[in-house]
C-alpha cells in the first residue's frame, strides 16, 4: 500500500511539473543592485503561480541585447517577455516584432490611466499598444549652490530662459568658475533645446526637421554654450568618464543630467548632493525635456502569451514597486510615484508632463545611424572642426540615407 501511495504521489509530482508553462524573460542587468532585485520579483512570482515558470535569462548589455532580440524575433525565436529600450521601439514595432496588449486590456478592465501618458505614447503605434512601462527617466538641470554661492550668482530657476541659462554661466565665468557647465555631444541632449524652442525632430514625410527654422537655432545655442560662449565642457575635458561624474567631483558648477545621476551622488558624492538644488531644464518658447524608459513587451511568436500577460502584469505592479523603493527608479505608474517620498526626484516627475520619449521617427524604425552620424557632427561642432553652414548641409543631403 505505502508502495502503492509512493507510486500516485510521484505521478502526481510529475504530471504537476509538466503541466506548468515555462516562461523565459529577458533583458540587460543595470547593475548588481538591480539584478538581484529582478531575480527575487522571478522568485516571488514563481510561488504566487504555481502554473507558470517564470526564468530571468539576460542577454548583454542594451546594444549587444536589443541586436540579440531582433536577430532571435526575426527567426521566429526569443524570449516570451522582454525589455524594448524606447529608442529602438520603433524598429521592433516595424519588423512585426511585438505582441499588441489592447485585448488583454479590454478584456480585464485593465487600468492604463495609472500610467503616465507620456510613457504609454512611447510604446503606441497606430493606435495600438505594444509595452508596459518598466520605470523611467527624465532631465533636468541640477547646480552646485555652494558654487554658486561662492561667486555671488544667482540660483537657476523653474522657467528659466536660455537667456537666463547663458547670463548666470557668463556671470559664473567672470567671476572665476572655470567651467560653469558640462554638456554632452550626444543628440538626445540637444533634443530638449529643439523643441524648447519650438522646433520639431521630423516633417511628415519623416525626413528630419532639425535643419529648419527655431528647431535648427535651438540646436545651435546648446552648440554654442561651447563653441561660441565656452561656459560648457564635455566630461572627458575635465577629466571625467561621464556628466555626473564631472559634477559630482565639483568640476562643474551645472549639468544637465537624469534622475539616475541623485542615485549615483547618493552613493558616491553624498556631501555633493546635500548642497544641490534641481529645477527644470531652460527653454523658450516652451518646456522641455527627454524622456527614457524601456517597456516590458511580449513576443509575437510566444505560444504562451496569456501566460505572458500575467507576468508583465505583475512585473508592472509588484515588480515595480521593488523598483522604486530599492533602486531608486522613477515610477511609470502615478499611484506608485505617489508612494516616492524622495525629495531629490520630485523634479524629474514634474519633468515628465513636458518629456518627450527618446526616439526618433523614420520611414524604417531605425535611427542608430543616424544618431551616430548626428554625434559625430555635434563633436565637430564643438571643437571648430566644422562650421554650422557644413554641418546643415551634410544632414540635409544625407540623412533620409542614414534612416533607411
């Protein structure tokens, strides 16, 4: 008999293993700190559903991972649920790569209003929804008061004027501030003076916009803040491997950086961030800001796509939370980012009302050549090794090649 109850017990043991779904999620670790808090939501995840069997598998970092995912997607492949980085939603998007939520969403009632429209306009296309915001990141502009203090300027202030941007940096040079500001050859950072001054990135034929009128003068005062007014320095100038880095080592009076740089001063520069005061980016003739996030996406060809939407759902609501409380992440979730109590991140939620996401519409999805081509002008710029006239024409002549 005891034989017999041995027998129907490891059958049953059986039968229940094989009757669960094994679910591969995938995506790039951030850091140690951020890996092992996925990897415990897995766990959790794993013994509130008993059916399903979730496993975190990462794939490199986001360059090697997203070229990982297109390749796997586009030979019918891949994980179940994944990261999609907003700049390259589009391309996945466009290859058929990505499984549209609205049906799981209608279905359940499913309450998109807690996230921010912004982020929910990221991962939309033609009406259709194909990610859930992870978390986010947005500009603004953080300054050293004590610097400022030490020269006898004026704080920057919400609803400053680049006018008002160049005067303070002029009246902190003057007075002895080697480097008032650091700044970045990096489109993305140029983006927020583009469209804060009334510019846009492309026409409706998805050529690029950034050569024309108030959007091509936006573009060239960030420009300017080195080559012509030499307030700005990139990091490297100041012998430093990144924007927070040069601030935080106080080798820059100002910067231009993302909610990520308060944890990484928290860590680092504490004493830094205790005398840091943060307020929205500059614009004029309308606020402005970028917006970074990744999204949790299902795969098209998941044979298990219910079993996905569980996941992502609880990814989205528990996962997040984890998040936020223990990375220090932005929320995407307005009831969550409720719950934030830091002070130091208030700003860059403020930012997200203006924030647009960072990525770039083409007529194929892709953008990598041309970011790449539009740094590399951007770096010429800075150092006189091009002229603003050259620099126009190249893009205008290239760059519906670069975005094919």
């Amino acid at each position: 008999m005891k034989k017999f109850l041995f027998i129907a017990l490891m059958v049953l043991v059986s039968l229940t293993a094989m009757s669960k779904v094994n679910l591969v999620l995938s995506g790039w670790p951030g850091n140690p700190v951020e890996e092992s808090i996925i990897k415990g939501i897995v766990e959790d995840f794993n013994e509130q559903h008993p059916d399903i069997e979730l496993s975190w598998e990462p794939a490199g970092d986001v360059t090697q991972f997203t070229q990982r995912m297109i390749s796997q997607i586009s030979a019918g492949t891949g994980p179940d649920l994944f990261y999609v980085d907003v700049a390259w939603s589009e391309e996945f998007y466009k290859m058929n790569a990505l499984y549209p939520l609205d049906l799981f969403v209608k279905k359940e009632g499913f309450n998109l209003d807690d996230f921010y429209p912004a982020l929910l306009d990221a991962f939309t296309f033609d009406g259709r929804i194909y990610g859930l915001p992870k978390d986010c990141a947005s500009l603004a502009l953080f300054f050293n008061k004590e610097i400022f203090d030490k020269y006898g300027v004026k704080y920057p202030e919400n609803g400053d004027s680049y006018a008002d941007l160049l005067l303070k940096a002029n009246a902190l040079k003057e007075a002895g501030c080697e480097n008032p500001m650091v700044v970045a050859a990096d489109f993305n950072r140029a983006i927020p003076f583009i469209l804060g001054s009334g510019g846009q990135l492309v026409k409706e034929d998805l050529n690029t916009a950034i050569t024309e009128g108030n959007g091509w003068a936006g573009l060239k005062f960030y420009v300017d803040l080195v080559k012509k007014y030499q307030v700005g320095v990139e990091p490297s100038t100041v012998g430093s491997s990144w924007i927070g880095e040069a601030y935080g080592r106080e080798k820059v009076a100002m910067a231009m950086s993302g909610n990520w740089s308060v944890g990484y001063l928290r860590g680092q520069y504490p004493d830094v961030l205790a005398k840091t005061g943060i307020v929205q980016l500059p614009y004029f003739s309308k606020p402005s800001s970028m917006l970074y996030t990744v999204s949790w996406s299902i795969n098209r060809f998941s044979p298990h796509k219910n079993e996905a939407w569980t996941a992502l759902k609880y990814l989205t609501e528990e996962g997040q939370k984890r998040f936020v409380e223990q990375v220090g992440s932005m929320a995407s979730r307005k009831s969550i980012a409720e719950t934030d109590k830091d002070e130091m991140k208030q700003p860059f939620y403020k930012a997200l009302e203006v924030a647009h996401p960072w990525k770039v519409s083409t007529p194929s999805g892709k953008f990598t050549r041309a970011n790449d081509e539009i740094n590399s002008i951007l770096k010429d710029l800075f150092y006189n090794n091009m002229d603003f006239e050259t620099a126009r024409n190249i893009i205008n002549e290239r760059y519906m090649e670069w975005v094919k």
